[in-house]
C-alpha cells in the first residue's frame, strides 16, 4: 500500500484511491477553543485599514510575499490595465454577445452595485478595491441556454506591468447562466471578482487561469447567493508563476446551493494557493466542495507548490445546513509540495450533515501495478489515473470545448515530464 | 502450446526487520491445457508465487527463473509479461477511480494484442462476456473496481482474462469471499475460457470447494514457501479429509503478510 506523505492541519492526509475519512478530527464545536481565522476575519475596503502583511500571519504565512511585486505593501503602482471581452460561445465557436437580457458595461467606481458580492478581507484585496478606476460589470436578466455560454476573457496588463481589476458578473432574478472566465496573458494583477446571484438564479461558472509564466495573480472572489439560488463554481489553475484565490460564499437567504469544484496542476517552481470560506450564516442552505490538484517538480529547481484551506463556518443561525468538502493532491514527482488544511466550524447541531477530507499522496504504485498487469505500458497506465483522478472535476464542466481544452492541458502538462 | 517453467524460485519482501524469504525454491511447471491447483494454509506463500510471477515491485526475486516458453519473464516489466501472455487473477482488484471499466479493458485489449480492436466487434465481444458472467451491462461505464462487492471483482477479473486471452492464468483465491452461486459463475466462466482455448491454469486456493467446479489435472500442496507435495485431484480429496496437517508438520510454516 502507499504511504500518507503528509498531514496537515484539522484534515488527514491519505494515499489517493484510499477511503476518504469521514469523521472529523479537525470539527471544533461551540465548547472548544476558538482558534479558527474568521473570529479573527476583518472586512474593509479600504487598503489602509489592514496592515502590511509580514509573512506570519494566518492568512499569509503560505504565500511568498517577494513574489508578489509590491501587491501587499503599496509598492506596486498601476502602470497597465486589464482587457476584459465579454462573448457568446466558447473557444472558436465564439461570436458576438447576444441575447437581450445580457449586457457588458464598463463603469466608474461610484456605481452603486460594486460591493453588493462582497467585501476585502486581505490587504491585496483591499488594495484592488482602492486603486481600480473602471470596473466591468457583466448583467444576465434572462435564462441564457446552456448551449450559449458566456465567455469572458481577461487579459493581463503585458509583462513587467501591474494591474488593479474589478469585475461583477451579476445574475439577475431567476436568471441563468453558463460562464466561462478565461484568464490569460502577463504581468501582475490583484482582483476582485464579484458573482452576485440574484434570488433564484442560477450560475455555472468555469473560471480558468491559464495564464503565461511570469504572471501573479491574486484574486478575491466574492459569491452572493440570494435566495434558493444556485452557483455551480469550477476554479481551474493551470499557469501562472503564483495564483492566489480567494473564494469567500455569503449565503443571503435561505435555501442557497453552492458546489465549488476545483482543479490545479503545479508545475515546478510555480505556487498556486486556494483559500475558501464556505460562510453558513442563514439555515437550510447546501454546499459541496471538491478540490483536486497535482503536482510536479522539477529535480533541483524550486518546488511546485500548492496551498489549499478549505474553511466552513456553520453559525448558530444556519439550522439546516448539509455542507462536505474534500481535497485531493497527488504528488507526480518529488521537489512538490501540498499543502492542505481543511477547518470545519460548527456554532449549532441543527444540521443536515458536515463533513470533510483530505488526501495527499504519492502516485499509487498498487493501481499502476494493476494497469500494468493488463499489459498498459507504463506511461499510458499513469497517464489513465490522472486523468481518472481529474475526471470527476472535468465531467461536470458543462461546455465541451472547454473540457476538451482542459484534457489536453493535462496532457500537455504530463508531456513536460514524460509521464 | 505453452509452458510456463519455475525453477528454484526464491523470493523475499522487504520488512520492519529486514529482508524475509518467502519463497524457498519452487519448482513448478504447467503447460497448455492443463490445470494446476495450488493448494496451502494461509502464510504458505501461495500468493507471493502468484505476485512474484506477475511481477509485482514488493517482491524481490533472490534467485531462480520463470520462464515462459523458455523466455525468461524475470527479465520483463510488469507489462511486457502480460503482453507475453501472462495473466494474474488477483485475490484483491485494485479500484482505480475516474477510469472507466470499458476505457480500461479496451486499453488492455489493445495493449495485449497489439491493436485497437474494432470497434463494433469488440463491444459485442465485451457484452457477450459479461453477459457469460452475469455481470449488469452498467458496470462497463464504472469506475475500474470501485464500490464493487467481491464477487463483482472476482467476476471482472475472469471477464479479463476472457477477453485478453492469456497462455497462461494464475488464478488467486478467485474463489475466496465467494458464495455458492458466484462461486459456480465465475468457474463456468474459467472453465468456458479453458474449452475455448489453450490455456494452461495456475489456481491457487485456500479451499478445496472450488475444485468441485474446475477441475485440476494436477495438486500441489504448497507449505512454507515451496512445493511439499505433489499428485492428481485425489490429493484434494485427502486434503479435504486431514486438512494439512500432515505437511504443515514435516515442513512448518509461519506467516506471511499477504499483499493488500
């Protein structure tokens, strides 16, 4: 059998394949000692009100903050902007926007529906808050076809240069959406993404980072889920010298729906970092979380590196709540490193049910001897488990393009080290 | 015609407290069309043989050969010595999640027989196979082995090995979790194989029931990592009737870790 590699924080850490752990040695319950980041969790939208992050801190104490070119500590300065196009259709089938119900405006910072998804919680996020000087806000008010997604492109500032982004996709009441957000492109960019779901809406959304090798980005996504709303979110990192997300879910009413669903693949020397809040402040409202990455080093360069936190809140007012989050890694080559911390609060027992799991693992020798045992050479048996391993996030992307786009990326990234 | 020859094989496995011999000098040789019960207590060494010959990294051959039609399998990787013919029935089929059963059998048939098959033979080949094991149509589109009882993995297994037409098969425990009416599924699916071809049978077991429904040409009695005894089938009836005490006694035996 394989060895558990690592083990981290509240979660356990596993071979992949072997049987996710359902109970909950990292659950704190109203009686235990309160450590948890969001009794610490401050909002502001003005950079000055957070401190110049060290390094230490619980939010940071993951990310290399010299890779950041001056983000956390006011240095950097807007010398670029972003590109951001909104389409119908995805890849080479797509074509100008259509449908009535749907609109692209570039606005000021004095409209007064910025913030409605939510408020900065970092200093970096504060700080795109502060320096954007046009957002884009992106408004559905019709129930779009499943065979028309939306494709919106963003494009780095270009290389060397620094951006502050803001962007609202908003769902309008009963509203529906497939979405595609393709990031691609150079340079550094600190955003914030708003996803504002209107009452009954709802949103499929596929957000992809593909981007060049030199770029930093560090995003905060705000999703606002109104009432019996529903948000399919499929966060996928594939390129990109550091990628920090920060996905927070503020239920507005009850009976929200949430599956966050996530896919990384970190190659040497790339740092790519996750960190949800799954906030249950109001009853009866369901979330899944499902997160799966891989990694491979490069033999004596620097480590890939990945860093999810998967933090669920349920407060003592969200009676109802049915919520499970996993996260997966595998480890491909040495020189890699996941981390993975999974924190599950729960402030009232009035639930349906929570729980949560991680695994990291080494490639699983057992499955590769079985493959191989039916005369799969070598290289096709690991390319089969990866792509297994993967298949669960890539089959419930709803547009076939994009999911051909993120297979071949996977094999693309399996090339790079002959696997 | 086939022959898969163990000469004075000597295995061992790395532990806590360092190398452990397992195998002590097997000698063993099965040819086409014929059918080798293995038989031994638990420990015996039985399934080392079996994941020995099939290559698995756990165990280190120390020495000795296995030859297959005089090519020598050591030698082989893992998936070279399917293509060379190979098969093992294994006592614990590995889930592999997210790979589909029809992606993965389709994958082996085409490794094992050197092309893609076509396609409209091949799935009516697949269908009349499983439908010969009383296996549900639906499992071709589930994950390789996952959530499936014992019986519905002994069940794949057989179906394997009914489609990539091994030489040679080493059948592990294929009977062991087994109740009566699987247990007489899965033979008729070894024995429908065995008339269709040539095969030569390795079938290694714990019990002697399931010889009531495949019948050995050969027994042998395996202890303490090596062949004690060797007969016709009227050496499982005596084994039935004494157990293996009486070799258990002239040889020892101690236990050993079975591979999970």
């Amino acid at each position: 059998m394989t060895q558990p590699v690592a083990q981290t924080g509240g979660g356990t850490t596993t071979a992949p394949g072997a049987p996710v752990l359902d109970v909950d040695p990292g659950i704190k319950t109203a009686g235990s000692p309160k450590l948890a980041p969001w009794e610490l969790r401050f909002t502001s939208y003005d950079v000055e009100a957070f401190e110049v992050p060290r390094g230490r801190e619980e939010q940071w104490r993951f990310t290399p903050l010299r890779r950041l070119h001056g983000l956390h500590d006011g240095s950097a300065s807007a010398d670029g902007r972003i590109e951001v196009s909104v389409r119908t259709g995805f890849g080479d089938a797509a074509g100008d926007l259509t449908g009535s119900g749907t609109r692209h405006e570039t606005v000021g910072r004095d409209d007064a529906r910025l913030g409605d998804g939510g408020i900065p919680a970092d200093r970096v996020a504060a700080q795109a808050w502060s320096s954007f000087t046009e957002a884009h806000v992106v408004t559905v008010n019709e129930a779009r076809s499943d065979d028309e997604p939306l494709t919106i492109t963003v494009g780095g500032p270009g290389a060397g240069a620094t951006a502050f982004a803001h962007l609202q996709l908003r769902l309008e009441h009963h509203a529906q959406a497939v979405v595609v957000l393709d990031h691609r492109g150079s340079g550094t960019v600190a955003a914030n993404t708003e996803f504002v779901v209107a009452d009954g809406a709802k949103l499929e959304v596929v957000e992809v980072h593909d981007w060049a090798d030199d770029a930093v980005y560090v995003g905060a996504q705000h999703l606002s889920v109104g009432r019996d709303a529903t948000i399919r979110h499929t966060s996928v990192t594939l390129g990109g010298d550091l990628v920090r997300l920060s996905p927070v879910i503020n239920y507005r009413a009850p009976g929200g729906d949430v599956e966050l669903d996530g896919l990384y693949f970190a190659d040497g020397g790339q740092h790519f970092e996750q960190r949800l809040l799954v906030d249950h402040s109001v009853p009866n409202c369901r979330s899944r979380v499902m997160y799966k990455g891989a990694l491979q080093g490069v033999e004596g360069g620097t480590a890939a590196h990945t860093v999810w936190i998967g933090d669920v809140l349920i407060r003592k007012a969200a009676e109802g709540t049915d919520t499970y989050e996993l996260n997966r890694n595998l480890l491909l080559t040495d020189n890699a490193r996941a981390d993975s911390v999974p924190n599950l609060e729960i402030e009232t027992g009035e639930i349906v049910g929570a729980g949560h799991a991680s695994a990291t693992g080494r490639f699983d020798d057992e499955q590769l001897f079985y493959l191989m045992a039916r005369g799969i050479p070598e290289a096709q048996a690991r390319r089969l488990v990866v792509r297994g391993f993967f298949g669960e996030v890539i089959q419930k992307v709803r547009v076939p393009a994009l999911r051909d786009r993120l297979e071949a990326a996977i094999e693309a990234e399996l090339e790079v080290v002959g696997v | 015609m086939s022959t898969l020859e163990i000469r004075d094989l000597h295995v061992e496995v790395e532990t806590e407290s360092g190398p452990k011999e397992i195998l002590r000098g097997v000698d063993l040789t099965v040819n086409s069309n014929e059918t080798h019960a293995i038989m031994g207590p638990n420990g015996s060494g039985k399934s080392t043989l079996a994941y020995s010959i099939a290559g698995h990294p756990k165990y280190t051959v120390t020495k000795g050969q296995v030859l297959l039609d005089g090519e020598d399998v050591l030698e082989m990787a893992v998936d070279e010595r399917a293509r060379a013919g190979l098969f093992l029935a294994m006592q614990y089929p590995v889930e592999v999640p997210g790979v589909s059963m029809s992606n993965f059998l389709r994958s082996a048939a085409t490794a094992t027989r050197g092309e893609a098959p076509k396609v409209r033979h091949w799935v009516k080949e697949v269908k009349g196979a499983m439908s010969d094991l009383e296996i549900d149509p639906a499992f071709a589109e589930r994950s390789v082995n996952e959530g499936f009882s014992g019986g519905e993995k002994k069940r794949h297994e057989v179906l394997q090995m009914s489609l990539l037409k091994p030489k040679i098969a080493v059948l592990d425990e294929t009977d062991s979790g087994l109740d009566v009416d699987a247990l007489r599924v899965v033979s008729k699916g070894v024995n429908e194989y065995k008339s269709q071809s040539d095969v030569g049978i390795l079938l290694i077991t714990h019990y002697t029931r399931i010889l009531r429904y495949i019948a050995p040409d050969r027994v042998h009695v395996f202890v303490n990592g090596r062949v004690a005894a060797s007969g016709g089938p009227e050496l499982a009836d005596e084994l039935e009737e004494n157990g293996y005490e009486r070799f258990v006694g002239a040889f020892g035996a101690d236990k050993e870790e079975q591979p999970a």
